[in-house]
C-alpha cells in the first residue's frame, strides 16, 4: 500500500499526535502522480560586517546597502562594506529608496545618503517611524503617532511643511507605511487604510481609496514583507494574511497560529526557489513558518537541527536572493543541501497510520527518488544516507535509528528499503537527512502491513 509521507507541517504543539506530520528544511511540490519532496535552499557565505544585530538590508540598482549595529553600510560590487553613516541601533529601522539616493529611518531620525549621509530638516512632525517610496516621493509614517508626510518628486532631502496627512480610521498609531502596487499601505495598531496618489502636488498628492479600511493592524514593525503581487503580514490578531486587492487574505493553519500565540515571531521576509515563492515567518525561540505562495502549503525552516533560523532578513541583489543573519553575515541561497558551517538538517514526519485500532506489523517500508545520484566524502567516499526513525503513540516518543543507504553514484537500481519494523496500532515515520546532497524524494512510502 501507499503510505503518504507529508505534504505539509501540520504539526500542532497543543496536540502533536493528533497529526505529527512536519517538513522541516524540505517542502512539497505537486507532480503528475502525487507530490515529491525537495530540499531548501542552502546558505553560502557572501561577506560579513563586524557589527552585530542586522536591522535591515535591501539592494538599489545594483547596490547592496544594510543596517547593522547603529552602523548604515553600502557593499561594492566585490561585496566589501563600507561604512557610510552612523544611526541609532534600532530594530526598527527602515531602508528604501528615492531614485540615486537611498533613504533610512531609525529610532525616530531620518537620513538620505545620495554621496553623503545627510539628516534633513522635518517637516510637519520629527520623530520618524518608516520610509517607503510611491510616485516618485519619499512617504514617512510618524513614530508613535498617526500622521504621515511626503517629500517632493525626486526630492527625498526635503520635507515641505504641508506635505502630511493623517491616517483617521481608528484612533490608533501607525506602525509602518509600505508602498505596493501603485498604492500606500499605511499599518497600524489596530487597523490599516490604503493611500493612493492622485496625481496633484504638494498637500493632495495622496487621498484615501473609498473602502480602503481594514479593522485589523500589524503585530510589530518587522512582521510585514512585500512578495510579487501582495504583501504578506502578521495581523494584530495573531492571524497570516496575504494582500487581496484592498483586503487581508488569511493563510494561517492552527500549527501556524498556536506558534504565532506561544512564540515569539521576530521577522517576515520573502524568497524564491525555483518557481517556488516562499513567505517566511522567522521567531526567536523555535524554526521558521514558511508559507508557500505557489501551492498554498506551510512548511518549516531551521538552522541545524530545529534550532531558530539564524537569517533575519532578505533581499534579491544582481539576481540572486541573500539572507542576513544578526552576527552581521549575509549569504546567498543556493542549492548547496549545506548552511555554510552548519549542517542542514532536512526532516520529514509522516502522519499516523491506523488500522481501525487493531495491531499490525509493517513488514516493509520502502522510499523513492532521486536515488544513485551523489556520492558523499568525509572520513571516506561513501553512498549518502538518511536515518529512520518509528513511532507508535502518534510521535510523542521514537524508537531506534536505523541508517539508510541512498545508492551510489550510478547505482540507480538501488532500493531503500527497511524490513522488519515491528508492531504498531498507530504508525508514525520519521525520516532525516544530514548528508549535504541534492535528494528529492517521493512524498509516498510503500508499505507492507501483516
């Protein structure tokens, strides 16, 4: 019989028996006959910063810029910092862009580097919460107020006094302002209005779009991230949502949203693999959500084992996506099956199989893929493998590791395949792959019960 691996996590911390199903570093894709499961990309090392805690980082014609330990740099094209001005250390800090000048906000201040690293007189407030850039002007939202102003075309240094208008829907205060799609997403605590600029100059360069309200605001500052076609965010609800138009999507499952509840969500950032786009949720205490666009489905990311991603923040640079980490290095994602110095743990958990509360005994449980394709060298040249693991209360506990060969180079007839498992009323299976090879396997065992 056909026996399905996992096409998700599905894995829910207040009940994991329930469904113990989890991809871990791997994610599914559809095929003709069912799904396959790949491996995420790998990190290698671009270059690094001595300062610690990454704030923010972004590319701009070509141009790496990041913020790191109240330091702004900009990278060369062999991807050397250099420092260009110094900021308040916050982690909420903002970049964006204003045609050859690049525009920061951080811990209240606002700065433009066009040559030099300039703080701009204010205008109509001081204290900054966030840049973004619509319609040729720089759009700054007000820290820990409601009130956001905008510069003139092309202008990103200047800050005309009239240039503001506030956002009025709730008596709440803006977190964010994110440009998207010809529009103005202005976030706040407790709701989010639209903007959209109407063409005229100065103090009626943006107006409101009629129903652009939304009765929920964003969790925190960083938990919003732009995608191709939408923003993804973190609603003050607890609750993923993608953009639809002017209205929130949600996309959360229960597991996604007990780990939003119990955890502490630190970041939203954006990535693409192969066709694939990826909307991640990154927290401090536990791996990754990552959301995929393409398919709908939710899938883990971690350092290591199921350690806490170390990446905090993302960006696409000269056609390649780069992560950053807060020890101030930021690499490329690739498909390396390796996180530089770390080993990339891939795991898959299945979920349970029952045969209406009588026992059985699995006599034979057999994966497929992309089987003979890699050989590994370590302490010798060897076929890679991948460890099993069973469960019989739903994945609360694990018996003993079995070691798996995946064939070697060539070997392409080469079967992986466990016998004798032994007796179960509820099976699970876990399956883990250290080994830094490309293995995509077939998101379905067969299995022999007796």
């Amino acid at each position: 019989m056909q026996f399905p691996l996992a096409i998700q996590s599905s894995r829910d911390p207040d009940n994991i028996a329930a469904n113990p199903e989890r991809l871990v570093n791997a994610y599914s894709l559809p095929v003709p006959r069912g799904h396959e499961i790949k491996s995420v990309l790998g990190e290698t090392l671009l270059t690094s910063v001595s300062s610690v805690f990454l704030r923010a980082m972004d590319s701009f014609n070509g141009t790496l810029y990041a913020a790191t330990g109240g330091k702004a740099y900009m990278f060369s094209a062999s991807n050397v910092a250099t420092q260009i001005g110094t900021i308040t250390d916050d982690q909420n800090t903002d970049i964006s862009s204003n045609f050859d000048a690049t525009c920061w906000t951080a811990g209240g201040q606002y700065f433009v580097y066009d040559g030099s690293f300039t703080e701009p007189t204010a205008g109509n407030f001081s204290s900054f919460g966030s840049v973004t850039f619509l319609a040729g002007r720089t759009i700054l939202t007000e820290k820990d107020g409601s009130q956001f102003c905008w510069s003139d075309i092309s202008t990103p240094d200047t800050l005309p006094a009239l240039n503001f208008a506030s956002a009025e829907s709730r008596d709440d205060n803006l977190i964010r302002g994110k440009a998207f799609n010809g529009n103005l997403w202005l976030f706040g605590a407790e709701s989010t209005e639209v903007w959209y600029p109407t063409g005229a100059g100065g103090a009626d360069a943006f107006a409101a779009v009629s129903g652009g309200v939304i009765e929920t605001g964003l969790k925190a500052f960083n938990l919003v991230t732009r995608f191709p076609g939408g923003l993804f965010l973190i609603g003050n609800d607890g609750i993923a949502y993608i953009t639809a138009g002017a209205a929130f999507q949600p996309v959360s499952t229960v597991p996604v949203a007990t780990a939003i509840s119990q955890g502490e969500p630190t970041n939203c950032f954006y990535y693409e693999d192969e066709g694939s786009k990826f909307c991640v949720i990154r927290f401090r205490d536990r791996p990754a959500w990552v959301y995929d666009i393409t398919t709908g489905k939710w899938a883990e990311r971690a350092t290591g084992d199921l350690d806490a991603w170390r990446s905090v923040v993302s960006t696409l640079h000269n056609g390649s996506w780069l992560v950053g980490t807060d020890s101030g290095n930021i690499s490329t994602l690739g498909r390396t099956n390796s996180d530089g110095d770390k080993v990339l743990t891939r795991t898959i958990v299945s979920d349970n199989l029952y045969n209406d509360g009588e026992r059985f005994r699995i006599a034979e449980f057999e994966l497929f893929g992309r089987i003979g394709w890699n050989t590994v060298t370590d302490t010798e040249t060897r076929a890679p493998k991948l460890m099993l693991r069973t469960s019989r209360d739903g994945g609360l506990s694990w018996g003993q590791e079995r070691v798996l060969s995946l064939g070697y180079l060539g070997d392409f007839s080469a079967r992986v395949l466990a016998r004798s498992l032994g007796q179960y009323r509820r099976f699970t299976s876990e399956i883990r792959m250290n080994d830094p090879v490309d293995v995509t396997l077939t998101a379905s065992a067969r299995v022999r019960p007796q």
